[in-house]
C-alpha cells in the first residue's frame, strides 16, 4: 500500500506525544513499517507542537510536508487552523473544540479568529469536531483528552478496537490505565 | 525482536549491544535521551557531568583504561569538549570511544545551526552518519570497530530528526568486552611536544588508512537504477530524497562523512550527466567533490540554512509542488512560553518592571526574553551571562548599578562558576541571580550536581550554591523565594544598590517536577478591573474573556505571583 500520513498537533502539554505513541505501536502490530516523528526541547513549553506518523509498506522520509497529511488529528482549534495547510485534498481533520489562547492574544497584539470551524465548512473540508476536553473530564482527568482521541481516530482507521486497547495498554502508566480505557471508549462513541 | 525506537534510544541499545561500559554526557537536545536510554541497562554505567568538556575527559580515561566508552552532547556541547577531542585524536583510544554528536538544522531547540561535520575534519577524527534509527544502532557498533582497529576516537553525527525519529528495529544481545590490558605508554598518551610530534604523524597516516576504510566501507552504499542523474547525500537527507525521487535516480549514500572516500565520489559522477549533492547545513560533501574535479549541483539550489525536505527536493530537481488550502485569516504564532506556575516568572517580572538590563543565558529562562516581559537583553551560550555581563561592566561601569545576569542552576554548573570567580577576582560589582529550579529544566528533567541526585536516581553529593559562591570569592549571597515579588524586589534592588559584588539565589523546584505539590486553581471574582496588570506576567494561565480577567484551571497551579500583583482583590 501507499505511504500514509498523520499529523497530530497541539500545545506543549497536552500529550500529543502519547498519541503519536498508541498509533504508532497499533500500526506496528498491523506489520506495517512504521515512522513516528517529534520534536523535543523548547517547542515543548506551551508552543505549538507537532508529531508526524508514517506507515506503510515501505516509508523514508519521517516528517509530512504540506499536502501530504491524509489525516490531522489536532488538540486545539487554533492548531487546527495552523495545520490546515498540511491536508491532503480529500483528507479528514479530527479537532478538538478547545481553545488555548497563545500569548500574543494573551497579550492583547494579535486576536484569537473565531469562526475557524465555518471558514473549514465554507472550504468543504472534511473535518470532525470533538468535545475531547469535557468527554476527558467525564473519564476523570483533562489531560486524557489525547486519549479521546484516540478513541475518535479509532473509528475512522480499520484496525480492531482490541488492538487500540493492547497499544494503550502498553504505552500508558498501570496506574492510569482505567481512565485512558474510559476517555478512549468515550471517543469511540462520540462517533 | 522488531521494536519502535527513538533514534537516541537505538543508539542506547547499540551501546548497550556493543558492549559499552563507561558512559558520561551533558544533556542538550537533540541528544539527551541517548544518555537517559542508556542509563536503564545495569551493565553500563551512566553520569551526567557538569559539562561537555569533562564528559569527553572521562570517556577517553575510561577509553584509557581499556572500557568501551561514550559521550553524547548537543552540536554546541561540542565546542565545549572541543579541547580534550582534538588531542584525543592525537592519543587515540585503548578501548573504543564513540561520540555522538546531535545536529539541529532548522533550530528547533538551539542558539546557532552550526554543522559538527566541521569538527571532525579539522580534528581528524572519522564521522559516521546514520539516517535512521537502524541504522543508528548498527553504526554505533562499526564505530566501536573503526576506534578499536585505527585507534582512533569515532564520532557518529546525529540531527534532530534521526534523533527524535521512531522507526523499526531489530533488537540483538549485549556482546561481551573484556577491559583491554592497561599498560602505561607516555609516547602515546602524555600529550607534550616531543610526544605529540610523533603523534601527529601517526594522526596523518591514520587519515589515509580511513579514506581506503571509506573507499570499501558497507557504511558507503551505491544504488544504482536508470536515468542520467546521480545524487550523493548522506543522514536524514538521503530519506527526503528518496521519498522525493524514488527510483528515478541513482544514490551514493555517505555513511561515513569523513574522511570522504575519493574513488567512489570520482567514479560515481563520470556515470551521470548531472550529479546533485543535496546535504543539510553546510556543502562539506560539496566542496570535496569540486576538490576532486567533479562537477556537482548542490548548495546553488538547497542553500545552506535550516532543514531539507522530500518536498524542496521535489520542487529544486523536479519542478513540482504539492497542492495545498490555507485559510485566509491570519493566524497568530504560538511561541514557547514560561509555564503556568514557573518559579523564573517573578524574577523576570521585578527585572521588567525595574528596567534592569539582563544578561541571559540557556536554558528555559531564555524564554524570559520573549513578550510580554522581555526581561532579557543577551543570550550567546552556556555561562555567557555572567561573563559578559562582567565585560559589558567593565566597559559602562555605570550600569553596575542597573544590570543583572541572571544563569540556571545546571548552567552555572556546566561554566557559571568560571565567570562567577573573574567578578571576584578582577572586581566588578555586579549582580548574579541564578535561578536554582532544582534541576536541569529544558531538556526535560535531568539531574546535576545541585540537585542531590544522580543519573540513576540514587541520593549524590549536593554542591552548596551558597557556600559554593562565597568560596569563589563573592562575600553577598542571599536566597530568595520567586513566588513572594515583595522580597525578590527588594533583594535585586538591594544588591544592585551596594558596591560589592553578589548573589542572588532564586530558589524554587520547577512547578513541572513530580514532587512538587500544586495549590488548588485561583479564580477571579467580580472586583477585577480590567487593568490588566495580571496579564503583565505573562502567564499561559491567565487571559482577557468578556473584557474580564480569567484564569485557566486546567493550567493554573496556585503559585499566587497574580494573587499579589492585583491591586482589587480580584484573584482568590
């Protein structure tokens, strides 16, 4: 098959790093040859952050240009925004409807743009917003957002549900296992 | 067994796999997690120094004394370590030492994009360059071979997506390393002149023994398909060219960057009518071709600042660009911040509000140059605060009175304290405040010699910061809390104020370590304002909504610095 493509995106802090993690380890129990990209270090603190996933029969470069992502899954609206250019034509943005806004709007330099969802619409993107940060709370933390996700993503790749499960099973803490489970069936059934 | 790694973690599993056993680094991203990776395997031990430049002294004792040793840092840590390298060279190894050396073309967590390939020329040390992270784990065992059989320190250069890359690899056993015998041999490692001499001979030969390794090396791979285009690259570069190019070019891929091999270049470009050279940074492959009379395209096209990608090289040699939609609304950047909660706020806050000039140096404090405090007016490298601000005193005393260097406590471990004892010795009276968060906080947490543990976790002897600076000769030290702004105020005034030089100790554990305990979220309550004086400090926590301050409690963790700025009462 041919390479695909995942973006993840979002805000230092909010775990996309986790992310890219589950998928990657799901997509390697698929066979596929995988490549998971990040970027460390000074991006980390609140920046934007974004991780690239790449799998396939066969992959080579571990980053994604734009025009290239088949599916962004983003943490924040704004990032949404930031990454739109990276989309395939005909690819799937999954966004979470939260805001974070960045210290220039903090700041009062620049303005937070309000009506990015309908600026998607009027583009014919596709896209799938997603309560990820109540359905998170609901699960018992805020910071499994990313996991809800996951739970999203889930849906929209044709990988069995008990094979998410195994990766999250591996890549999360014993400790917070239960309430990742939780905020990724609550992502699944959102959609 | 096939696994997902890092590449750092692969290089790790190579060390571990090759048999390595005394490893010492400073942590610098992209290179940190080699260290962190390695430190997990019982077999080998790990440290963290207090600088590049004695990691590298203890791996070649440890190499001296017969281990297969190691050293990693960050490209910029390389000209720290710059010194023992160029004589170890010289010495050559006993038991193997590798290098790892970690790029950051593009900058994503670096002060300059300096390209290391340099060092290992003008050092005569050979470089190898892996593209992924099966390739790093293998490369680290070859360079292991190379430095046992030419008798010579290895570099394997990384660059921040090889680094921070996860691909598949294939996991194999620890091998075995006896210590090599130790036996004293002053020609060869008591680098004076009569010695040395000799040395560089042998250094020279060494060189031309390493071009015929390269001419025949596996590491130096040709795929050769139809067309009249020829492309030689290296690392990472050679993936983006592939994703660009596939098939419908031919590739010398150069797994080992120096020496660079000169049959194989030469023979490899009469085949094509035009041969590209595409490499990140700077055009060392380039400049070596042209030296060999061939005629390359290279940095004409690609130039030589930040990173490539398969989609420059699709644009420069095929002419086409990917399609792509973008809104039409601008969108505005989201630069790093200082977290919610982080003990440097208060500092950087009294520093702005007072108009202080501040000398700065690395580290997440550096973000304190960024809006809206921009409390920061220099930053050049590692303990450069403290230096300069004493040469920017000397040169304008009057600023003594108005000026500051403010250095982490990891970075004035790393070089801080040489430039601490020049205040004291040759007399200016300036301030220092160094900002003691407990540990070593951009490259994600790692210990050092103030913060009472080592690479391992166990309990380590704690340096003193007090006693430490009174010791180099600075009689005013005084520790202050950040979170209370009345008392940092006071004591950055006050010490400004005096004709002496001092310290200030800013201390308070970075509000991300795991042991430090979080006050419930403040809230803001119908008093506020809106003068937005809370917003001053930059807080990631706090923003305007409805014309009204608010704080987020997903991020806010009660450190209060907001609590007693607001003259209204308005935060509880």
């Amino acid at each position: 098959m041919d390479t695909k493509s995942i973006m993840i995106v979002g805000v230092g802090g909010q775990g996309s790093l986790l992310a890219s993690r589950i998928i990657g380890h799901v997509l390697l129990m698929q066979g596929y040859e995988v490549k998971v990209s990040e970027v460390h270090g000074m991006s980390q603190r609140g920046g934007s952050v974004v991780t690239y996933v790449k799998y396939g029969d066969k992959v080579y470069s571990p980053v994604v240009e734009k025009g290239e992502a088949d599916l962004i899954v983003s943490f924040e609206q704004l990032e949404a925004a930031r990454s739109l250019p990276y989309l395939k034509k005909g690819g799937t943005i999954i966004t979470s409807t939260q805001k974070l806004d960045p210290m220039p709007v903090i700041t009062g330099a620049t303005k937070y743009p309000e009506d990015i969802f309908n600026q998607f619409r009027d583009l014919g993107i596709n896209f799938i917003p997603v309560n990820a940060l109540q359905l998170a709370e609901e699960a018992g933390s805020a910071k499994a957002s990313n996991v809800v996700l996951m739970g999203v993503v889930s849906t929209k790749m044709d990988i069995d549900k008990e094979e998410w499960l195994k990766a999250i099973e591996e890549c999360v803490p014993a400790k917070f296992l239960e309430l990742n489970k939780k905020a990724f069936e609550l992502g699944r059934e959102c959609y | 067994m096939k696994k997902l790694m890092l590449g750092n973690e692969a290089f790790a599993r190579g060390l571990y796999e090759a048999g390595c056993k005394v490893v010492s680094s400073y942590p610098g991203t992209p290179s940190t997690e080699i260290t962190e990776e390695v430190a997990k395997y019982e077999e080998v031990y790990a440290e963290w120094a207090p600088n590049e430049k004695v990691a590298m002294e203890v791996a070649i004792g440890a190499s001296m004394a017969g281990a297969r040793s190691f050293c990693g840092m960050k490209h910029v840590g390389l000209n720290v370590a710059a010194d023992p390298l160029y004589t170890a060279s010289y010495t050559g190894v006993n038991g193997g030492l590798v290098i790892a050396v970690a790029d950051d073309p593009g900058m994503h967590s670096s002060q300059n994009e300096q390209d290391s390939r340099h060092h290992a020329a003008a050092s005569k040390v050979p470089m190898l360059e892996p593209s992924d992270s099966q390739e790093v784990k293998d490369f680290v065992k070859e360079a292991y071979r190379i430095s046992e059989e030419y008798d010579t320190p290895v570099i394997v250069r990384m660059s921040t997506r090889v680094a921070h890359s996860q691909s598949v690899v294939d996991v194999c056993e620890r091998e075995d390393i006896p210590l090599k015998e130790y036996v004293k041999n002053p020609q060869k490692n008591v680098m004076m002149p009569a010695n040395a001499r000799g040395r560089h001979v042998f250094v020279e030969e060494r060189t031309k023994k390493l071009i015929q390794e390269a001419e025949t090396s596996i590491l130096n791979k040709i795929e050769m398909n139809d067309g009249q285009i020829g492309v030689i690259t290296s690392g990472t570069t050679y993936l983006y060219a592939k994703e660009a190019l596939g098939d419908s070019v031919s590739y010398l891929k150069l797994g080992i960057v120096n020496p660079l091999p000169s049959y194989i270049i030469r023979s490899f470009c009469k085949k094509f009518e035009t041969v590209y050279v595409i490499e990140e940074l700077d055009d060392i492959i380039e400049t070596q071709c042209k030296k060999l009379g061939c005629d390359v395209i290279g940095k004409e096209l690609f130039g030589f600042i930040g990173e490539l990608s398969q989609s420059i090289i699709k644009e420069k040699i095929k002419g086409v660009s990917t399609e792509y939609t973008a809104l039409q609304t601008e969108i505005p950047v989201r630069p790093p911040v200082m977290c919610a909660g982080c003990p440097h706020r208060g500092v950087f806050y009294s520093l702005a509000k007072n108009k202080i000039t501040v000398s700065g140096d690395i580290g997440c404090y550096t973000l304190g140059a960024a809006q809206p405090l921009c409390a920061m007016d220099t930053t050049v490298c590692m303990g450069a605060s403290i230096s300069g601000l004493h040469g920017f005193n000397k040169a304008r005393p009057e600023k003594e009175k108005t000026s500051v260097a403010v250095i982490g406590d990891s970075t004035f471990m790393h070089s801080g304290m040489t430039g601490l004892v020049n205040i004291a010795y040759n007399s200016t009276n300036s301030t220092v405040i160094i900002l003691d968060n407990s540990i070593t906080g951009m490259t994600g947490h790692q210990q050092n010699p103030t913060t009472g543990y080592n690479l391992k976790g166990d309990v380590a002897a704690k340096v003193d910061l007090e006693a430490l600076c009174r010791a180099l000769g600075i009689e005013r030290v005084r520790v202050v809390d950040p979170y209370n702004l009345a008392e940092t105020e006071k004591a950055i005034l006050e010490e400004l104020a005096v004709e002496a030089p001092s310290v200030i100790i800013s201390r308070r554990p970075c509000a991300l370590l795991k042991y430090v305990k979080h006050n419930p979220p403040l809230k803001t309550n119908e008093k506020c304002k809106s003068c937005k004086a809370c917003l001053k400090l930059g807080c990631p926590a706090i923003s305007i909504k409805g014309g009204k301050a608010c704080i987020d409690h997903t991020l806010c963790v009660g450190c209060g610095i907001c609590k007693e700025l607001c003259k209204f009462d308005a935060i509880e």
